[in-house]
C-alpha cells in the first residue's frame, strides 16, 4: 500500500488505550529517542535514556522507513540505520527495567548486537507499520 493514511494509530496510542491503560498507577510514557536513518540525531537520545531510568520496561520501536526500503529497491545494509544503535545502547545502558525491542521493517534486520545487552530481554518482529500498527 503507498498513498496517504486515513488515520494512524501508533505503538504509544495502543499501549494507552489497551490493557496496559487499565492497571492501576499504570503510565505510559513516551519520548521520541531518534529518527529512522538520521546518523546524526542524536537530540533526544538522553531524553529517552532518562525516561527508560525511571520505567519499569521500556519499549523501543525501531527499524526503517520508506527512506531506507521499498518495492524494487534493495538494500545495502542489514542493520538498524542512522543513530538507532546508539539510541538502544544509551537506553538500555540507562534502563531500570527490561528493555523489548520492535523491529518495523519489510525485510531482515540485523540485531545481533542489540539482542547481547543484558537488559534487552525480548525482540518481536511487527512488519511494516500500516495506519493501524499500533494494534497489530
């Protein structure tokens, strides 16, 4: 599918309105960390790190965009792009809880080095994000 999304519903907007939102003193809170394949944003990298310090898990979507793949077009690379490492290194490195990894992309991705962090406890692969990822 490529044209424009009638509506999106996001991984954050999920997490707050499924059963997550029904537990008790349970908050969702949610910092942006990085862009998909900008190398050098690295603005919200010590946000993220800081809001991970005080969470009992965190969850890090990850992974790539149409900047990065789409039909007809193959990759060159098999790993997180643009600062994404550095972004699970400094959040998990901060992390008080476990850390799971989401991997939004249409293709492999390579997180061998992501998954040795002592605090990365899970990774699930969700596939390209649609206007209902969150859901999904």
């Amino acid at each position: 599918y490529a044209g424009p999304l009638l509506f999106r519903r996001t991984v954050v907007d999920a997490l707050r309105a499924g059963p997550f939102a029904f537990a008790p003193g349970t908050r969702v809170e949610y910092e942006r960390g990085t862009s998909v394949g900008n190398e050098s944003d690295l603005a919200d990298i010590a946000a993220a790190a800081s809001l991970a310090r005080k969470a009992d898990v965190t969850v890090l979507v990850l992974g790539l965009d149409g900047g990065q793949e789409w039909e007809g077009r193959d990759r060159t690379f098999l790993r997180l792009p643009g600062a994404q490492p550095r972004l699970v290194q400094a959040v998990a490195d901060a992390a008080r809880g476990a850390v799971i990894l989401l991997i939004a992309s249409g293709g492999p991705v390579d997180i061998r080095a992501e998954l040795r962090h002592p605090r990365v406890h899970a990774a699930a692969w969700v596939g390209l994000p649609g206007q209902a990822a969150g859901d999904a």
